[in-house]
C-alpha cells in the first residue's frame, strides 16, 4: 500500500474570491480574527506575501492545542493559488510530508469555488489519510466567510455650497465646535487623550440617535490633508453593543463651487440579525446639511 496520497475538496463561498485569496497570500495572521480555531499566526523568516517565507501556526485541531511551521512554496497571482508545506511542528510526527495549497475560482457575483489539495506522505501504514485536517481548512473557509459576510462598507455622498477646506478643517481640528451646528443631534464633543487634529487622538462623542442619546469613544486614525479626509475608528460606546467593529471616514472634493463629500462608514455586525448602519450614515449626512447651513449663513 502506497503511503503517499493527495486529498482534494471544494467549497462554495459567497465572500469575495480575490480577498480571499489575498488572505493566504499576504496577511494570514488576520485569520486568527475570523476563525476560533486558530490562535496565532507569525512570520519567521521573510515578508508576509512572498515565496520562501516561513509561518507559524497555532491551531486547535481534534481538541488539542498544535504547532506548524509553513514555508510558502507557491503563488500564482493569475490562478488566485498559494501552497504552503509543513516543514515542522505536531503535523510531522505522522506524516512525512504534507502540504496544503488553497486555490480559488471565481464562478460569478458572490460565488467562488475554493479548492483545498492536500499532499501527504504518511510514515507508516498505521497513520490514517488527513481528513481530519481538510474538514479544518474546509471548516476555516467557512469562518472567513461568516466573518467578510458580517464585514460592509456603506458609502454615500452629498454636495454641499459651503467651503469645502473649512468642512474639511471642523473635523480635522474642531469637531468640538459641531454641537453649536447641530445641537439636536450633537451634545458634546471632548477630547480624551492627545490634541486636536492629531493621529492617535481620543475623542469623546454625546449624540442622539432615533431619539436615544448615545455616546462614542473615537480615535483619529487617519488623517490626510491632499485628499481632505478624516477616519474615525470606534473603539467604545453604544455602537460596540451591535458591530464588532465601526469606522467612520469623511472625504471632501472640490466641485467648483460646490464640493462634493463622502461618508464611508465600515463595519462589522456581531451577527447575521443586526441591521446595516443606515441610521447612522443618515446621521452624518443631516450632520453635513446642518454644517452647511450654518456656514451658509
């Protein structure tokens, strides 16, 4: 009886293909983020993406805490296909050799085909095939496809005939100053940590939405002064009680006389049953109006 063998299985997932691909490709420690099964994912030798790195994993596998240490052996950026071999770790102390190459095929809007391959040589005739690891990979696929099914961008714009620099200038430097423009929908803006207009400050928001007064712990991202944009990232508050995460960036682009900005507002949902944010994104754009008028005036 031969000891080497290949196992091949597919699976159907509705999250888009390229980020899929690009996940094993170029940032698997984010997979510790989506899948519980998997702990840690580090980088021992070489960059992240490139052929030749070598990876760490920690797993849990049949219930039991294990260790792999991966070199990337192939990617193929037209087929969307990376293969990693195990050269240490708990897997080798059945299997001579073994690998594992993830490739996927899009088949449509929301529908790509994943195909698993694992390539094995077992050490003895007593080692079973790996089953167990292919419902893994099969069954890690499918946590990164709950967790980019969760995980949305809303996008919305509005032009507004008030200057576009001085918009762009209230939440690079004084967002404080936006409770006086809209006072039914903002109560109060204090910072927390840092100074105004900086990376990494914390800023403190009371507002009221569907007629609840909320609250929001925000830090300054990002800020980029050519393109006049803002990103806020929520790090507590009541919106934290619905979405994982949340992330609010506002961009202004000079139209002539008008200037036209963009509300992105990214998010993920603790759950299939909590609704998008459109509350929220109505929020930021009667905000804008409200900022308008009274500029206008």
């Amino acid at each position: 009886m031969s000891l080497e063998g290949k196992l091949v299985s597919e699976i159907n997932i509705k999250c888009d293909g390229d980020v899929f691909h690009e996940i094993f490709r170029q940032r698997p420690y984010h997979i510790s983020s989506m899948c519980d099964k998997v702990q840690n994912v580090n980088i021992h030798e070489g960059e992240w993406g490139t052929v030749g790195s070598i990876i760490s994993w920690n797993f849990i596998h049949d219930g039991k805490e294990k260790v792999a240490k991966d070199i990337v052996e192939v990617i193929d950026e037209e087929k969307k296909l990376v293969k990693m071999k195990v050269i240490g770790g708990d897997i080798l102390e059945e299997y001579k050799s073994l690998s594992f190459t993830a490739h996927v095929e899009n088949k449509g809007d929301q529908n790509n085909l994943v195909t698993w391959i694992i390539e094995y040589e077992k050490k003895n005739s007593n080692v079973s095939n790996p089953h167990t690891y292919m419902e893994f990979v099969l069954n890690m696929s499918k946590d990164i496809e709950a967790h980019h099914d969760l995980t949305r961008q809303l996008v919305s714009e509005i032009e507004i005939k008030s200057d576009g620099d001085v918009f762009h200038e209230i939440f690079r430097y004084r967002p404080h100053h936006i409770s006086s423009m809209c006072p039914d929908k903002i109560q109060n803006v204090d910072i927390h940590e840092g100074e105004w207009g900086t990376v990494g400050s914390v800023i403190f928001w009371n507002f009221t939405l569907d007629g609840k007064e909320k609250v929001s712990k925000n830090i300054l991202e990002t800020i980029d002064e050519e393109k006049k944009l803002v990103k806020f990232k929520v790090i507590e508050g009541d919106i934290l009680e619905e979405y994982k995460s949340c992330s609010f960036t506002v961009h202004v682009e000079s139209k002539g006389e008008n200037n036209l900005v963009t509300w992105i507002i990214e998010y993920e949902k603790k759950n299939a049953n909590v609704p998008d944010p459109h509350t929220y994104m109505e929020l930021c754009l009667n905000i804008s109006k409200d900022i308008e008028t009274h500029h206008l005036k």
